[in-house]
C-alpha cells in the first residue's frame, strides 16, 4: 500500500478541521491522503441501488463532500474516501497502522463531544502503533495558524525518544520552521526560601537540563542540518510547561510509550495536559 495520511471523519466541525489539517501535511509530506468514516451500521453495497434507497447516502455524501472541498484547496494532492462497517476503534487502529499520519477532530475539555473525541481518540491514540494528531476547533485552528512560526517538542529527557525526534525535526523541516525543544522541571523545595528560591540552585538546575538537552539533540542538529533548534528550559512542572509552549506553534509533538499486550492503555499526565489544554495541534508519538 502506498504511503497515507488518514483522517478520520464523523461530520464534526472538528474532524473537517482535521481534515484540512491533514490535507495540508499529505501536501508537505508529498503523500495520500485517506478520508475515512467508519460505523457499524453501514449497509453492505448492492450491486446496484438507485440513490433515493442507498441506506449509505449520507455517509457517502459526507466523505464526498469533503473529498471535494479539500481537493479544490489542494488540486495537486490525491485524495481517496473510504466508508469501514465496523466500530470506530477498531476501524481507525487498523486504518493507523496502514497509515503514515492518524490525524483526528479533538475539542479539548470543551463539554460537547464529538463522535471521535473521549471515547474514541483518546484510546486510539493511546494504542496506536503509529503517530496520531489530535485538531483542535476550526476557529481555534485558523486563528493559531496565522501566527503559528514554530514546531514544539517536549522532552523528558530519560528514556528512548528517537521516534518522536525524528517525527519532530522532520515536521519542522517540511514546515521550514523553528524547533523547539521544551523541557520542565519542578524546583525542589530546598530550594524555595521566604523571598522566593535559590538562585543559585535555579542556575544549577538549567545549567544540567542545558547539558542533557544538548546530548540528546546533538545527533539530531546533525541529521537535520537546516532546521534551527532553541531550547526551551522551564522551571515548572513538565506538564506546565509543554502547554504554555504551545502558545503559537504549528505543531506541538510529544511521545508515549508503546502499547504493551495484556496492559491496560493510558496516556501519562504530561500527554494528557498537552490533549486538552494544549493550544495548537498535537502529535503523540509511541516510542520506547
């Protein structure tokens, strides 16, 4: 199969939002793009049916529609559509793993959800072998991505990340933008004192976080010569910090880890800020 970006569509204004979104990063990456709707009452396809008894008239319909929105804003882009009788889920999950790109509508903590936000996006991108970008509101989205100059990855700095950092720089590359590399670290309570905190330990600290960032991005400033990385040192906790620097970025990307058989999928606390609260698009990579 060839290389894909899917999107998954429910005929939210958040998974046309996400649509877009990833019409316009199949462009950048040269690949296709795959809408899909997937429910599992669609009707087998009869040989032949007139339109007026075609019980999946309006699924097709919503896919088209889209197809032919998105390929007048992209005419140089493929763009196919494809309707999966089976629980979203499942139906997405198989469609990530043929897929270069999974790309869903997202609402953050906004109280209304959408078909594929809460009980679908968050477990598909919790077990999905490969890369999901959750799209925030469309007003939200167009109004990020006039100012957005930047793609912003969090790092935790422990633990295997090549598969993010390759997802990031390769993202900033395609988008001719900045990388920033963000890391948070809680200051220590020795180090608070009745006026504030130690600078001293303050300086200690950045000084380390500094050092190990430059160990881990090293290799990748190296791989991805044209891409211009800043290092972002937040004395705050990881999860606070990954979302006040999504504030303008085009991208914000971080990393979980694999799925294991038999366990259980979650998604940690830092993920989980940068799903709702976070204010642009945001990739959760497996890693690990």
């Amino acid at each position: 199969m060839e290389p894909l970006v899917t999107v998954g569509l429910d005929g939210s204004p958040e998974s046309l939002a996400a649509a877009h979104w990833a019409a316009d990063e199949a462009e950048k990456r040269r690949l296709t793009l795959r809408l899909l709707h997937a429910w599992p009452m669609l009707a087998p396809e009869p040989a032949r049916a007139p339109s007026e008894v075609d019980q999946n008239y309006w699924a097709k319909r919503l896919v088209h529609t889209a197809r032919a929105e998105l390929q007048a804003g992209h005419p140089g882009l493929t763009v196919v559509g494809t309707l999966v009788a089976d629980d979203a889920r499942k139906a997405l999950l198989h469609a990530a793993s043929e897929s270069e790109l999974l790309v869903l509508g997202s609402r953050g903590l906004e109280s209304v959800e959408s078909y594929f936000l809460g009980e679908v996006s968050l477990p598909v991108a919790a077990r999905s072998d490969r890369p999901v970008v959750l799209v925030r509101s469309p007003g939200r989205a167009k109004a990020r991505a006039e100012t957005a100059g930047r793609v912003v990855v969090a790092l935790k700095l422990h633990g295997p990340s090549d598969s993010m950092l390759d997802f990031a720089f390769h993202s900033a590359a395609a988008r001719e933008v900045p990388l920033v590399a963000v890391h948070g670290r809680s200051v220590p309570l020795h180090a608070r004192v009745p006026w504030g905190v130690d600078h001293s330990v303050t300086e200690d600290m950045k000084r380390d976080a500094r050092d190990d960032l430059d160990r881990v991005l090293d290799p990748w400033r190296e791989k991805y010569p044209q891409v211009e990385v800043v290092d972002s040192i937040r004395l705050t906790s990881p999860a606070k910090a990954v979302v006040q620097a999504s504030e303008g970025a085009a991208l914000l990307v971080v990393g979980r880890h694999p799925h294991r058989h038999g366990v259980t999928p979650h998604l940690d606390h830092v993920v989980h800020a940068a799903l709702h609260h976070g204010r642009c698009p945001v990739a959760v990579v497996p890693h690990g």
